[in-house]
C-alpha cells in the first residue's frame, strides 16, 4: 500500500511539474487554509477528503510498523516496562523471570544500547541509565549467565556518555576490593578480574591507571585478552598518549583490522594524514578492503577539509559501509546537494542502497535547511525500497509533515505514537507545536507541550513563543500560567518577552494584581525581573497595556523607569502616553512629563518638544499643543518648519478650521510659506471635509510656483471626487499630470472609481477638452490605448473614456488586466474595483480570469475579492459557483458581507 502511494505521489508530482511539490500536496492533502499554487490558482478546489488524509495517514502508519520495535524488540521495552514499574527486588525478580529474558552476550549488548519507547515514567536519561544498571546487575546473578568483556565495556561506554565516569572509578574501587583474587588468575573463556579492570579505567578517561594494571599482570607473566588490548590502545590514542602506544602494538596481529584503524585514527589526531593514507594503501589488499580502517581515514580527511581526498578513497576502496560514512560526513559538513548526487549516482551505476541511519540524518539535515521537497523524495524512496525506518525516520516523517502544512496528518500520526513506535526528539515537537499553531488548533499544541514536557524536553524558545503569545491572543490565561509554572519546575526561566506579553494580556484582561506578579516568576525572581526590564518590550507592553485600561496614573513613572534602564522611548510610545493622560483630562501630568524629560541631559530638548507637541496633536487638544509650542518659545527655542507643522496638524485633525487659518496667516507674517505648509494645510482640510479651502491653499501654492505633494493632489481627487466637484478634479488633475510626475495607484484608483459608477465624469473631462481647444482623440475602448508611452494626462483621458459608466457594452476586456498593467500602476485595490466592475457587468469569466491573474502578480485577495467573486454568481443564479467560492472564502479566514448572504439566500 505505502509503495503504491508513494509511487502515485511520484507520477502526480511529476505530472504537475510547474506546480512546486508541496503546493500540489498540500492543496491534495491538508484540510488546512493554505496559500494557493502559484500558477494557477484554484480557490473552487473542494476542501480535501478526510479519506485522502486518511490514506496517507495509513499507508506511513503501515510503513512505521515495520520498525523492529513493533516486533523483535517488545520483549525488551516490557522488561524496561518492569524495571520502571517494580522498586521492590523480590517483586522485580519474579516479574522478570516470568518473562524469562534469554541470557546472552548479544542479548545484553542489545538491552544496553535500546532506547525504550516513550514513556513518562522513565523519560529522563539518568532514570534509563539506572535501569540499565538494574537490569546489568540482575543478569549478572543469573547463573550460569557470566557477562563478558563486551558487555562491560557497552556498560562502562553508557556511564561514559552519561559523563558518570566518576561514577566508574568508584564502581572499580569497590570491585577491585571485593573480587580481587587471592592469586593471579590463569586465562578462561571467562573475563579476567584484570581486564575488567583495565577496560574500565580505559572507558572512564584514566588510561594512565589502565596502563599500570597492564603492567603489573605483564610483570607476573600474563597477557591481556586482544579485546582489552584494543579498548586500552584507543583509549591512549583518544588522550593524546601516542607515546605509549607502540609499546602495545606488537601486542596485536599485524592484520588485525581494529589494530590497524586506531593506528591510523593515531596518525590522523597528530596531522600525519598522508602518512595514514599511505599505511592504508600498503596494507595487504585484503585488510585493506576492510572497512573500519577507510572510513577512519575518510572521516578524518573531511573533518579537515580535504573532501578530495577523501573521495579519491573512497572510489578506491569502495563498499556500502565506507560509502554511509561519506555520506554521513557530507552531511554534517552540510554539502546536501554533493551528499544527494553522490547518492543517485551510486544508485544507479552499482544499485547501492544505504541503511536507514544515513537516509535518517540525511533527511533531518535536509529537513533543517527547509528543503522539503528532496526530504520527501527520500521517504517515498524509503519505502519504495522496503527500509525499515528507525525512529529518527519517522521523527523526520512528523517534521516533514509539520513543515508542508499536513497537519492533519502529523497530528494523527503523533496520536498513534504508542502503537507505531514513534519516539519524537525535540525538533519535532517543536516543529509539531509551531504547525498546529498555524492552523490555529491551539489546544492540540498545548496538549503536545504537555506530552513533551512530561517527556523531559521543554519546548524551544520559539516554539514556546510562538504558542504562548496565541494563548495570550485567544485569552487562554490560565494555559499560559500552567506553561509558566511548568518551566519554573523544570528551572527553565521564559524568555523575557514571553513574560512580557504575558504581562500585557493581563493588563488587558483587567487582571493586574496578577501582571504585577509575572516579574517575580521562578525561584530566581530577581533574575527574572532583571531580564524582564532589561527588555525594552517589557515597559512597550505594560504602557500600552495601562493606557488601554485607562490606568494612566502609572504612565509618566514608567517611562521615567524605562528611561533609567537605558531604554528610548519612541515618538510614538510618547504619543500613546499623551494621548492616555489627555483622555482623562490629566493635562498637568502631561506638562509634568515635559519638564522631567527636559530635566534629562541625554534628550534633544528641541525633539522632546516635537514629541509632546505631536502627542498633543494625535490627541486632539490643539490648545494644550500650543502651549507646548509657547514654551518652547519661551526656553529660546527657535521653532523650525517640523514645530510649525506639528502644531498646524493639531488644529486641522481637531477640525479648528479657524485657529489653522489664524495659525497660518501668522506663520506667514512671519516668513513665506513653504511647499510643505502648504502641504499640511492641503491634506489636513480635506481630510476635515473642507475641500473648497483645501482647492484655494493649492491654488495659492501653484501661483507662487510651489509642488505640492503627491499626497496632496491624491487628497483633493478623493475629496473633489467625494462631492462630484469634477470640473475642480479634472483641473487638479491635469495640473498633476503638468508636474511630470508618473500617475500613482491611487489616483489611478480613485478615477476608476467614479468611472466606473457613471458618465459625469467623462462629459466634464471632453466638455474642458473641447474648451481648451485641445483635440487630441481619446478612444472609448482598451484597444485603442497608445500603443507608445504618452503623458499622464493622455493616460488618464484613455482611463476615464475606457471605463465610464460601466463594462456591458466595452469589447475587448480579456485584456484589460494586460493593457492596466502596461500603463497605469495596480495594486490590490485596483483589481477589486474591476472584479467589481465585472461582477455588475455579469462577466463572471473574466472576474475569475481577473482573480487567477492576481495571485500570478502575487497580490493576496481580501475579503472584498471573494465576496465580489460570491455576489457575482449569485446574480448569475449560479448557486453551485456561489456556494463553492464561499467555501473557498471560508477556507481562506474570510465571510461574505451581510448583502452577499440575503442574495446567497435569494439564490438558495
């Protein structure tokens, strides 16, 4: 079944070439809102079937099952199961002869190196290792099981690894004075009380103690076995003791294939790579064949950077072990694109085919580094080829699922962990936390946090972040402080941002006995706190938090603390509070706050001014903005055109119409305005629905041979236009058009605009046309554009003519996307407006060609694009289109307007 998916997956992808592998598999697959396929889109696509999910679900499910876990291995996670469940020795003892486990070297060295499946009561290492040392101890009383030389020595590596070497050296101790023999002991089959001896310094980093051992039994006469010779020899080797190591040599067969690997692993930690490579090639080609000798030497030349090298070896002496280590080595090193070719070349000239340890780290590399598409290409490979995967395979298979957007998959592959085997690692909780917080399934990303914690591994930072601000978002208080606590027992102290917005949430909620709480989260509660107003967003958030509430009393002390802690304030941090304190009439504070910041050396006073002065101004007390300006006045600052401007703003956002006209003619007592006075007073009178005044500062301007702004003439044509003053707008216009400059988006926009809504327009546009005895022809059609760049004027003259009073009776608008975007600039507005156009002109197949084309120039539709697309079936009666965009619609975060939902009724 998984071979047979894969291979349809395969012949899909391969098919849709033009389409990027996940974007087909995802709009296959994931019930999850995605973006579309870039090209083509197709939002009428239905929402996946739960029964494709379903498949693939199974077929990965099927694949999991084949892992070793599920079957040979069962009998040892059930004793892991017993040692886990069973404190008494009697109760452990009967429980485990009942399972009566077969004593062997083999079997031993297996149990060690087995990582149980997950399970939270044995999920910390130190708790695996002890029982481990249970197990190992249990074994060794059953008679007449003896352990050997190996199984110590895979004992001693797992307290090695564990960094319990001391832990080692007292075991010894103990063993030397308990089990020392009263004479030397003649050589058995059996191990030695001294090679135990031996291999254990040797693995707990004493090599020197080791070595004295060594010498003591070879000064009675006795030898050490080859095993212990070999574990001694790499131990010195591993210190840097190359002195003492030819004295050991000799000891072992010149042939011997591990003898010969530490020699050379020798050579290479003291540089001599040459001299290693040259060894290896003088060896009889039958050692030399061996694989342990070449891949030393392969890994030690790429771990200097000699990948030449070590490729020449590797075609020199080539086999599957030799050819893993490369690829491991290539991987690590983070040459994924040399790892992949080596790989498809070896596979199609000699049909090599690696284990699943180096698919496995080389798919999490690939993973790693987001390429997703040559990871899956190795999963479906794997199962193709009937690789059994190991748990890093399917904790690879989890984060390629998270990263592609199937959730839906990953989630239910993560449910039936215990039944698959399937051990997640950190990454791909993390990864797994992130995805279903982008799906919005917050819930599910808890519990998974939970599960992980429970395991021992706290999320990342990011993804920790990334669902604590959504809980936060979503009101979820109560999970974030259960998150929170849960870091404090597991003495990981949260970021300072997370406790940040945690902070702001609770100010927001009206909690703020419990905000004042958060700083003095964990046992280091001064750390904490430290970290946190080390934060600049610390003090972002509890300002912006207090003023929501209204809490202003608090405002001007904390961005005195802030300040004390070295951090800036912004303009508009400023502003906020100003605004804050005026909207409760607490104007003094707000002059309180201007001289202690004054008061500060380290502030630009002049800027200072500016800031209270624009916060005043945002906040609507223009009174309170120009006492500011006296003052500053008056402290023999000398106001600069930004003061002026600043002041000015304030009185036309508070619709003062008369003290900005008093301001004005001031200001120009004073000097000669300029363009950007000019400016201010054009934009902030249209804005206050005053465009008859706005018309006389702009001609006022032109006269004295001043430019204003681009945003000034936008303004007017939306303000002219919103009062059907057409004959002023095609005069601002035409002026616009003289200035040079290229039309802009909204200009363009706003012509489409009232184009489209009637003919008033263009009769005013022909009647100045014929008055100014300017007969240029402008066509009434698209196709009759200039074909050459004309001037703006022309351009706007070929808008008004094509669009005016609607599109039922225009030809050639298959092309009115192209011909747009050849002369006029668009944005998502524009495209709206003609989808609208569309929709009432019942030309719903160049809307839906017009929709496709948006997502070609990489514009995101809003909400007014899928509604028009909606409406636009419904007065059609096309029920089942309208009915499928909404679905569409619906899918991508949006619903229809409350009139597309009577008409989507009416249609019904």
């Amino acid at each position: 079944m998984s071979r047979h998916l894969s291979n349809s997956l395969r012949r899909l992808n391969r098919a849709s070439s033009s389409l990027p592998l996940l974007r087909f598999l995802s709009n296959t697959f994931s019930s999850t809102p995605l973006p579309p396929p870039l090209p083509p889109f197709t939002p009428l696509l239905s929402p996946p079937s739960s029964s494709l999910a379903a498949t693939v679900t199974a077929a990965f499910s099927q694949w999991f099952l084949s892992h070793p876990s599920n079957s040979s291995n069962s009998l040892l996670d059930r004793i892991y199961s017993a040692l886990a469940s069973t404190s008494d020795e009697h109760t452990l003892d009967h429980s485990l002869s009942t399972l009566n486990p077969p004593l062997s070297e083999t079997f031993l060295l297996t149990f060690l190196s087995h990582k149980p499946f997950f399970d939270s009561a044995i999920h910390d290492y130190n708790k695996l290792l002890l029982l481990k040392l249970r197990f190992f101890d249990w074994s060794g009383r059953r008679k007449p099981y003896r352990h050997s030389r190996s199984v110590y020595h895979a004992l001693f590596q797992l307290l090695k690894k564990s960094n319990k070497s001391p832990l080692i050296l007292q075991w010894l101790q103990l063993f030397s004075t308990s089990h020392k023999p009263s004479r030397l002991p003649h050589p058995n089959p059996h191990p030695s009380f001294y090679d135990t001896l031996v291999i254990g310094y040797a693995v707990a980093g004493k090599p020197e103690t080791a070595l004295g051992i060594f010498g003591r039994i070879r000064f009675s006469g006795l030898e050490l076995q080859p095993f212990t010779i070999r574990v001694l020899l790499n131990s010195l080797v591993e210190n840097s003791l190359f002195s003492f190591c030819d004295s050991l040599f000799p000891l072992l067969p010149r042939t011997d294939p591990v003898a010969v690997s530490i020699r050379i692993k020798a050579m290479c930690m003291q540089k001599n790579l040459d001299s290693a490579e040259s060894l290896l090639r003088s060896l009889p080609s039958r050692l030399a064949a061996r694989e342990v000798p070449v891949c030393v030497l392969v890994t030690a030349f790429c771990k200097s950077g000699k990948y030449a090298k070590a490729r020449k070896v590797v075609d020199d002496f080539p086999s599957g072990e030799v050819y893993a280590v490369w690829l491991k080595c290539l991987v690590k090193m983070g040459k994924l694109s040399e790892a992949l070719g080596f790989l498809a070349d070896k596979k199609v000239k000699e049909d090599y085919i690696p284990d699943s340890t180096v698919y496995s780290s080389l798919i999490m590399r690939l993973l790693r580094g987001n390429h997703l598409s040559e990871a899956y290409d190795l999963l479906t490979e794997m199962m193709e080829e009937g690789i059994p995967p190991t748990r890093v395979t399917m904790s690879a298979a989890l984060r390629f699922f998270c990263k592609a957007g199937f959730v839906d998959v990953a989630l239910n592959l993560y449910r039936s962990r215990r039944e698959l085997g399937i051990d997640p690692g950190g990454p791909t909780f993390d990864d797994l936390i992130r995805a279903l917080c982008a799906d919005g399934d917050y819930d599910s990303a808890y519990n998974v946090v939970d599960d992980s914690m429970r395991k021992g591994h706290f999320p990342g930072r990011q993804a920790f972040a990334t669902l604590a601000s959504a809980l936060c978002r979503e009101g979820n208080l109560n999970q974030v402080r259960t998150l929170l606590d849960a870091s404090v027992q597991q003495e990981v102290r949260p970021a300072a941002d997370i406790l940040a917005g945690y902070m702001a949430a609770l100010c927001k909620a009206g909690n703020l006995t419990e905000a004042c709480l958060v700083p003095h989260t964990g046992k280091d509660s001064v750390g904490t706190m430290e970290s946190m107003y080390k934060n600049k967003s610390t003090y972002i958030s509890m300002i912006r938090a207090f003023a929501l509430l209204d809490r202003v009393d608090t405002l001007p002390r904390l961005v005195i603390e802030m300040q004390e802690m070295g951090h800036v304030p912004s303009r508009s941090l400023y502003r906020t509070v100003i605004v804050s304190l005026c909207k409760m009439d607490k104007y003094g504070d707000v002059l309180g706050l201007l001289s202690e910041q004054l008061q500060r050396r380290n502030l630009d006073e002049r800027a200072c001014y500016h800031y209270f002065i624009d916060g005043a101004a945002h906040a609507g007390t223009p009174d309170l903005a120009r006492e500011i300006y006296n003052r500053m006045v008056s402290a023999g600052i000398e106001p600069n055109w930004e003061s002026e401007n600043l002041l000015l703003h304030g009185y036309l956002k508070s619709s003062k119409i008369s003290d900005a006209l008093n301001f004005f003619e001031f200001l120009r007592g004073r000097k000669e305005p300029t363009s950007k006075m000019y400016n201010v007073m054009i934009v902030g009178l249209c804005r206050a629905s005053r465009p008859d005044l706005a018309v006389d500062f702009w001609k006022e301007a032109r006269e004295k041979k001043l430019i204003p702004s681009l945003e000034s003439y936008e303004e007017l044509s939306l303000a002219l236009g919103s009062v059907k003053d057409y004959t002023t707008l095609v005069k601002v216009l035409d002026d616009f058009c003289e200035t040079g400059r290229p039309v802009s988006a909204f200009l363009c926009n706003v012509v489409l605009m009232h184009t489209l809504k009637n003919r008033d327009l263009l009769r005013v546009w022909f009647k100045l046309r014929e008055e100014s005895k300017d007969t240029d022809s402008y066509g009434t059609e698209l196709n009759e554009l200039p074909h050459n760049q004309s001037s703006a004027q022309m351009l706007l003259g070929q808008l008004i003519a094509a669009f005016s009073g609607g599109i039922r009776t225009k030809k050639n608008l298959d092309k009115v996307a192209e011909e747009f975007e050849k002369y006029f600039p668009m944005d998502l507005y524009t495209y709206n407006m003609l989808l609208r156009a569309f929709a009432v002109g019942g030309r719903m197949d160049l809307a839906r060609e017009l929709f496709n084309r948006m997502y070609e120039k990489g514009y995101w539709p809003n909400r007014w694009s899928f509604d028009t697309m909606v409406l636009g079936f419904c007065k059609e009666g096309d029920k089942g289109e309208a009915e499928r965009w909404r679905d569409a619609m619906s899918r991508n975060g949006f619903s229809p307007t409350q009139h597309t939902m009577k008409l989507l009724a009416i249609t019904s």
